[in-house]
C-alpha cells in the first residue's frame, strides 16, 4: 500500500463489517457460546474487523470516558506536558501531536494521544526488574474524575477482552480456555486519541493515523461519532469506512492473531482520515497478553503441506520489536 495512495474511502453498507452480539459469551449453555464463536469464524476470515454489539460495558461509563478524554485532551499545553510519557519509564502519560508514525513513508501522525497500563507500584519485582512497559501510570492532578473513570473503564475492557479471546478460540475450534495462559498478567493497553481536523494544506500522504495494522492480539476501539477510520479491503483493493454504530465498539485482530494462525485470520490495513472538519475522538483498548507468553503457530491452522509462515516469539519481544518500529 502506497504511502501517498488517496485518502479517499467507500461508503458502503456496514454489513461488509458484520456486527456480532456476543452477550451469549456469557451464557452458561455452551451452544450457545459455540453459536457466538462460528459467527465470529465468519468475520475473522473476512476482513477481521466487526462491530461488538451485547458487550456488556454501561452506556454511562462510557459517556464519562468521553467526557474525561476531552477534558484532558483541552488542557493547557504545559500541563499536559507535566505528564508526557518521557516521564515514564514504561511508555505512560501524554503523547505530542505528531509523535508516532505509523505508516513508514509517510509524515508524523496528526494525533496527540494518553498511554494508560496496568498500575504497578515502584516496588512490584517486575518493575524493580526493568520489565518492558511495566510500573504506574501518571495521572493528571486537576482533573479529580479522570482516573476512577479509566481505571473503571480498564477493568471493564480487561473483562470483555478476555472474554472475546475465549469466542475467537472457539472460533478456530479449539477449546475455550485455550487463550486463558496469555490472558494472565497481561500487558494491556488503554489509549485515548484525539486528532484535529484534516488539514486543507497537509502534507502529501499526511493522516490522522497512518495506514497500519495493530501489534497486539485484539483491539477494542470506541469511537465517537464523527467518523474517520477506514477500514482496507484487500479484495477488491479499495479503502472503506467503518462509520460508528450506536452502542458497538469496532473490533479487530492484531499481529498476533495472524501469527498464531498462520494468517488464516488477518491483521488487516486500517487508518484514519479526519475529513469531518470537527475534532474526532477515540478510545481504543489493545488486548494484549502476558509477555513471557510465547506466541507460535497453532498446528490445527496448517492445511496439509503448509509451513509456518512465523517463527515462534514472546509477546515481549515482538512489543519491543514495534514500538522501536513506529517511534523511530
């Protein structure tokens, strides 16, 4: 995909991007959970983006985020500067407009962005030990509800990450408790964006966010209403959107996702484009799991003949492996 390709997508029915109720996840009738994991086979072998409808996480938690993720994002510059993330020895706290690009090619990303983890004391043996994106996160001071509401919000994502890893295992017929080990001690991440309106005298190829695919192993992402991710058909070669849904995150799988199945299921091209002339906001959850876990090809995705197109990795190791990608 060219760095300088059109930003231009199509508007097409959103059922190119299914929408997958996956409340019986939580059914104690295990056909019905099976039921969930066969839909969720039909969205992962397309284009492994769907919406989640039935997730579960209250309408009022998520107007609150919202709500914080703007009043941080409207602070002075100096005070978000105070909590910028080379504070941080694990990655957290306010990211500069322009400090990520995505898409190698192409100008800086036009979006400023808030890295929030799993809270760890200066004490935790794993952050005594220097551990990849591992310690406590910083928080604004003058914004009293901004972290009880993201800390409730991370619980609430951490929650339905899991349990969305238990329908893609069903999903690819496995057992259900298949993904439980890289669930454990995870590395999750929570990250709030917000990027201004496209520019009229950009830069050529310049985006909100580069054309990518995702590190981890399943991103939930909210996204307010004003649109701009595009979604690449690999197909029929074109760039489509997936305009919001009330109710729904959009889904999609990571790198590990594909690594895992040999690219049965794909870590797809997307990107997005602020065209709206408003400033856009989202929220996006990346599921990814425990580092030590070692990540190689499950033997049931081969077909007779084929080979393992990757070779075995700690989900560590390939964290470390695209940060120092992106933020070269």
């Amino acid at each position: 995909m060219s760095a300088q390709a059109p930003l231009a997508a199509r508007q097409i029915d959103t059922a190119a991007l299914p929408v997958v109720n996956v409340s019986d996840l939580s059914s104690s009738d295990p056909a019905r959970r099976q039921a969930v994991g066969e839909t969720l086979r039909r969205a992962c072998l397309d284009k492994g983006f769907f919406y989640c409808a039935g997730h579960g996480v209250p309408q009022g938690l998520i107007d609150t985020v919202f709500a914080e993720t703007k009043a941080l994002f409207a602070q002075p510059t100096e005070k978000k500067m105070a909590i910028e993330k080379s504070l941080s020895r694990c990655n957290r706290g306010y990211e500069v407009l322009g400090g990520q690009t995505l898409e190698a090619g192409a100008p800086p990303d036009r979006k400023e962005g808030f890295y929030i983890g799993v809270e760890l004391p200066e004490d935790d043996p794993r952050v005594e030990a220097g551990r990849f994106n591992r310690g406590p996160n910083q928080w604004p001071d003058d914004l009293p509800g901004f972290r009880p509401a993201m800390v409730a919000y991370f619980a609430a994502l951490q929650e339905l990450g899991s349990r969305l890893m238990r329908g893609l295992a069903l999903s690819l017929d496995l057992d259900e408790s298949f993904f439980t080990p890289y669930c454990r001690d995870p590395l999750t991440t929570l990250r709030l964006l917000h990027y201004p309106p496209q520019r009229a005298d950009a830069e050529e190829g310049e985006k909100g966010a580069g054309a990518h695919t995702d590190f981890g192993g399943l991103t939930i992402l909210l996204q307010d209403q004003v649109g701009g991710l595009q979604v690449y058909d690999e197909e029929g070669e074109f760039w489509i959107h997936a305009d919001p849904i009330p109710g729904t995150f959009v889904c999609n799988l990571g790198d590990l996702i594909q690594r895992w199945t040999n690219r049965r299921y794909r870590s797809n091209l997307h990107r997005v484009v602020n065209a709206s002339g408003r400033e856009r906001y989202s929220v996006p959850f990346f599921h990814v799991g425990n580092p030590d876990y070692e990540v190689r090809c499950i033997p049931t995705c081969l077909k007779e003949g084929d080979v393992p197109l990757y070779a075995p990795i700690t989900v560590e190791e390939h964290l470390q492996a695209m940060y120092r990608k992106t933020y070269a």
